[in-house]
C-alpha cells in the first residue's frame, strides 16, 4: 500500500473520484453564488444531501448507498446541502466573488468559537494546516439546527485545499 | 407480582422504537432501562446521523430521541416506564423475569412476550496499565461530557478509528478538548470515511497502522501512553512513538449484550460479524424462544439507524403474535419496514453485516408464525 | 467545578447544586447525577484500590458493568457509583479491596423478603 493510499484511507482526499468530482471549469468562472463542490468518496447508506436539495441538481439517488453525482446546471449555490450533509461533505465554491485573485468558499462549521463576520480566521487545508487567511463574510444557521454556514473569502489559488477555518485566537 | 402483555428490556434506539411500534398497535408496553434516564447512547450523539429521511437522516442523535420520547409520551396510556431497572434474570420455569429497581425494590414481572434491547457493553484491549484511572470506554467519555457537562480529561488519544473513534473524537473537540491523535491497527480507517475527513481538516493525526503498546501512569492516572507501528501483516515494528495525554479513549468495538438471551434458552451463535453471540432469528426478529424478540445492538453490533427499525421490526410482530395486528395492515408496514433495513445494509459497508446475518438468520420460518 | 460551559451544540440543565463528603473533604456536585461525575467534575480519577495486588481503579463503562468504579457510599461497599444518582449529605469514601458488609449495624438487617 502506498502513502498515498495511507493517507487517502485516514481521510484525505489526494485525488478527484466519483462522490468527490469538480465541477466543468467554463461553467464554474461564470455561475454567480457558486457551485457545489462535494467530497464523498464512499459508498454509505446516506441521502440527505439530494433529497434536500431544492433544485434537484444533486440528482435523487437510485440507491440510498449512491455517491452524490450533481447536475451543475442546476445547482444554484444556495449551500442548503452544506448545512444538512451529516458528514459536512459539501461545500460551495464561488469563483466569481471578489477581485480577480479572491472566491467565496462556503462551509460547514459545527465548532466553538464561531467565526465572527468581517474578521480574519485561518483557513485550514484537509490535513488541519493553516494555508492561508480568509475574511469572514456571512455566517449562517440556514436549518437553525446549529451547524453554521460560513461564507469564507480566501485567495483564489488555494480553492482547492481550503475545508475549514479556525478562529484566530 | 406484576403482568404485562410486552416486556421490553432496554430503552435505547431499539427498546424505545419497539416500545412505541407494539403501543401504536394496542399493546399494554413495560418498558425498562437500567440507566437513570431513557435513550441509550442517542442521548448523547450530538452529531446528525445518516440514512435515509424515514430514519431522520440529517438529524442529530439528540434531537431522535426526543421526537422517540414525544412518541412514547403520546403513549403513555399503554406504556409504564420504568428506569433505574435492570432486568437481572429470567426464571424459564415460570416465565418471570426478575427486576431490581433503585438498588432496592425487587420486582417479579411475568410479560407475554418479551423484547431484548439490552444494547451492547465496550470492548477493552489487553496493553499494561489498561485498568489505570483514564482508561475509559468511548461510551462513558459521551456519558460524562454530553449528558453530565463534565470534561473527561484535558488530552485524550483515541484507540481505534471506526465510527466510534471517530465521532467521539469530534464530540470532544467539540467540548473544547484536544485530541493527540486516532489509533488504528488496521491500513484504513473502520467509519466512515466523511466523519474522519472532519477530524482530519481539523488537524487531528489518524496513525493507521498502529496500536497502543502501554497506557504509562503517573500518580495512579494517565499520564500518557506508547504507540507502536505494526507492519502489513501487523507484526510491531521498531517504530515507537510517546503521546502525551491524560486519557486514553477505547473505541475498539462492542460486545452484544446477551444475558438474558442465554438465561431464555434462545440458540446463540457466535458470528464474529456481529461482535459476539448473537441470538438466531427470523424475519420478524424472533428467537428461538417463540415468547422472546431481539433488537439493535442485543442482535449483533450495527448503525442506530438499523436498531431503530429493527425496534419497529419486533414490535408490530409482537402486535401481531397478540393478534393486534393482522393480514394486510400488517403486511403492508412490515414490508416498508423490512425494505428500509434492507437499504440501509445494501451498500459496501453494509457487506459485513449481510454476512454475519447469514449466519443467524432464518428466514424460511422454520419456527414462529408465517407472515 | 470542572464542567463544560459552552458548547456549539449541546445546553446543560443542571439540577439543584449539593454537597457531600469525599474521604473527609467536602465537595459540590449535582444532586441525581451520578456520584461519578461529581467526582470527575471535582478532578478525582481514583475511586478503588483492588484487592490483591492494590492497584488504582476508575470509572470505565459509565453502565454499570464493568465493576470498576465500585466505591463505599454511607457505609455500603461496592457500589456502582457510575449509575448511582448523587445526594446532599452522602458520604463517599475511596474503596479498599472487596469492602466489608457492616453486618453488626441494624441498618443492615433492614433488607426486605425480595418479594415484590
């Protein structure tokens, strides 16, 4: 078994797979409010993220075990699935926001302190490694069930590794 | 002495979801539980469990349980309730089952029929000073910390990363607890991979690969612990690495607890799948013994989400066997209930639970009543 | 008390605040919680010593099974102190070996027929 495999079975994703696929590019610069981006590698018995989605972009499951496999037309970037996914799998990415070298990321957040909107937080890669500053630009409660959403804005370059943010102490 | 038409023993997902499916059908329900309050280790899930909408997916543990006790207090005509009760022995010669209340009151209870939902006891793993104080099961560590408010310990290394290890892990972090890292023997992680995905991006080490070699102790508590690389056929190797910690968290599975299935004649077979001796049963969770049922984890050590349907599984056939229930009304019910079971096992993770099911399950009814 | 104040989910109702005795030194804890998690609450780790080779024991399973946390309490030994609901005025006292039955008090001899 490789380290790479080691590390992908601790739960680090190091490749892009069915469950855990990117949006198309062309379509991702332009979408206003974002897209999904999900990370769900693993076929379990688990739903929620389709049967909550509003617009049916992540497309109903045939089998509750399915991967999520998401219409990208569709998905309006609301992040209602953030807020329900049980794994905290999902997450919204918005290319368009900001200046040329900024995006939106929007993600789960289920942790104390909370992040404060307008304040700096450091931005955690999938191993917990603070790669960059982010400002806080909302911070939601959109099923009022305590798991916060928040709006995250961060150099646009890291995108792909940012998946938690830690308030700065 | 005391009578009731259904006895069920354990008021966790499985015991209370029973207790409300046989009460929704007509039947006079005890319901007894050996803890201080009701529901099990939902009580203290605070996170938001899987499955599909028909088993509140997307809905934390905490929350399950309260619509199952607002259930239950819709009920409560048909249901008694009795908690700090353990249900210490059955006497097969006349039926009574022999309850101790509060440590104090002895009570002889004769049921007609009788659902096991006694859950499932923490494993321990064999290293030196596993008995030390800060040495505790994952259990008890939500126990303290979800239903007390009480931190268990500053530190803690987790041992054994299945969805246990895992969950637990971010509940302590929740809580404001660090954790020094996740202990794991085997080259992958045993839960689900999302839930260690959460810990991970949150800086918490997963060592696959590893195993505890020594808890050391200081002033008679954890003080911290040895953790030692195996290799792939998991021999130990010279790789030996010091934790600093002042608790030690064993997540490493659970056992079935079975008692009162062995006291009731129940054919037990031991199937490693399910953790342990598990009662025979049929497609409507009745053992060998026709007066006796079993549910969730007392019938092999599965996802609350199963034990909660299982619950309902026993308790609309217990409705039947009484003859509260019968022909399409209960074929109707009991088939969607049997079809969600069978969703939430047909995937990958579901493979180990589908095999040790083989080896105790009857579903020719060779015995009990036909559907 | 060592207690969690703030948590993103979870609101802790606490019952009425008491006290009672630990090897002669007073302590709060709730009353109806467990002894144990007064105990925990109060930083003490070290309920027992076992019998034969003296070793510290604490709290394990928190279910009552696993007899590690057992403990005198006003008097009597070996319980289970994990699902034993604390009262005002209790006195609790670290366990030596197997305990011992005060027989000779009348209290003891107040057990009923077991039938119920």
């Amino acid at each position: 078994m490789t380290e790479k495999e080691l590390l992908f079975n601790s739960g680090v994703l190091t490749e892009r797979c069915p469950g855990a696929e990117l949006p198309p590019r062309e379509l991702w610069e332009k979408k206003k409010n974002g897209l999904v981006v999900i990370e769900c590698p693993q076929r379990i018995p688990c739903n929620p993220c389709a049967s909550s989605c509003p617009t049916g972009a992540i497309r109903p499951f045939k089998d509750i075990n399915d991967t999520p496999a998401i219409d990208y037309e569709k998905c309006i970037g609301c992040a209602k699935c953030v807020a329900q996914c049980p794994g905290l799998a999902c997450f919204v990415v918005d290319l368009t926001y900001g200046e040329a070298d900024e995006a939106l990321v929007k993600l789960p957040f289920e942790m104390l302190p909370v992040p404060v909107e307008g304040t700096s937080v450091d931005c955690l890669n999938r191993v917990g490694e603070a790669v960059a500053k982010g400002k806080v630009l909302h911070v939601t409660e959109p099923l009022r069930d305590k798991t916060r959403v928040v709006h995250v804005v961060v150099p646009r370059d890291r995108v792909m590794d940012i998946r938690a943010v830690r308030v700065v102490k | 002495m005391r009578e009731t038409e259904v006895l069920v023993i354990g008021g966790g997902p499985a015991g209370l979801s029973a207790a409300v499916e046989a009460a929704s059908h007509g039947c006079d329900v005890t319901l007894v539980d050996s803890d201080l309050a009701l529901g099990g280790q939902l009580v203290k899930q605070t996170h938001k469990f899987f499955g599909s909408e028909a088993e509140y997916a997307g809905t934390r543990g905490i929350k399950i349980a309260k619509i199952l006790f607002e259930e239950l207090e819709a009920a409560k005509d048909r249901v008694t309730v009795l908690s700090n009760t353990t249900a210490n022995g059955f006497y097969p010669d006349d039926g009574v089952v022999a309850l101790v209340k509060d440590e104090e009151e002895y009570i002889r209870l004769r049921p007609k029929k009788t659902i096991v939902a006694t859950g499932a006891m923490e494993r321990l793993l064999p290293f030196p000073n596993n008995d030390a104080p800060g040495v505790y099961g994952a259990g008890a560590i939500q126990t303290l910390m979800n239903v007390y408010g009480v931190f268990p310990g500053e530190r803690v290394l987790m041992i054994g990363a299945g969805n246990i290890g895992l969950i637990v892990s971010y509940q302590l972090m929740q809580a404001g607890v660090e954790i020094a890292g996740i202990v794991e023997f085997m080259p992958k992680v045993g839960g689900y991979w999302v839930h260690a995905a959460k810990v991970r991006r949150l800086g918490v080490p997963i060592y696959l690969r590893h195993t505890i070699t020594d808890a050391i102790v200081e002033k008679g508590v954890v003080a911290g612990a040895h953790i030692q690389r195996v290799d792939e056929k998991g021999r130990p190797t010279e790789e030996i690495r010091k934790i600093d910690c002042d608790t030690i968290c064993m997540a490493v599975g659970l056992i079935p607890t079975a008692e009162i299935l062995w006291q009731a004649g129940c054919k037990m077979t031991y199937v490693p799948e399910l953790c342990g001796h598990v009662p025979q049963r049929n497609a409507f969770m009745q053992t060998t013994n026709p007066n006796f049922w079993v549910a969730g984890d007392a019938s092999g050590i599965e996802e609350a989400s199963a034990a909660m349907v299982e619950g309902r599984i026993s308790g609309i056939s217990i409705a039947r066997a009484l003859g509260r229930i019968q022909g399409e009304a209960f074929q109707e019910r009991y088939l969607e209930l049997w079809q969600r079971l069978s969703n939430l096992r047909a995937g990958e993770v579901g493979a180990k639970i589908r095999s040790g099911l083989e080896k105790c399950s009857n579903c020719g009814c060779d015995w009990g009543e036909e559907a | 008390m060592n207690l969690i104040k703030e948590h993103p989910i979870l609101e802790f109702h606490h019952a009425r605040k008491v006290t009672f005795s630990f090897d002669g030194r007073s302590l709060e804890g709730y009353e109806g919680e467990p002894i144990a998690s007064a105990l925990h609450a109060n930083k003490i780790r070290i309920y027992r010593e076992t019998p034969k080779t003296k070793r510290p024991r604490g709290f394990f399973c928190a279910i009552g099974k696993c007899s590690s946390c057992f403990m005198t309490v006003d008097g009597v030994p070996n319980v289970r102190i994990c699902v034993t609901p604390l009262k005002a005025g209790m006195v609790v006292q670290s366990q030596k070996g197997n305990g011992s039955v005060p027989w000779s008090e009348p209290e003891a001899q107040k057990e009923g027929d077991g039938l119920a």
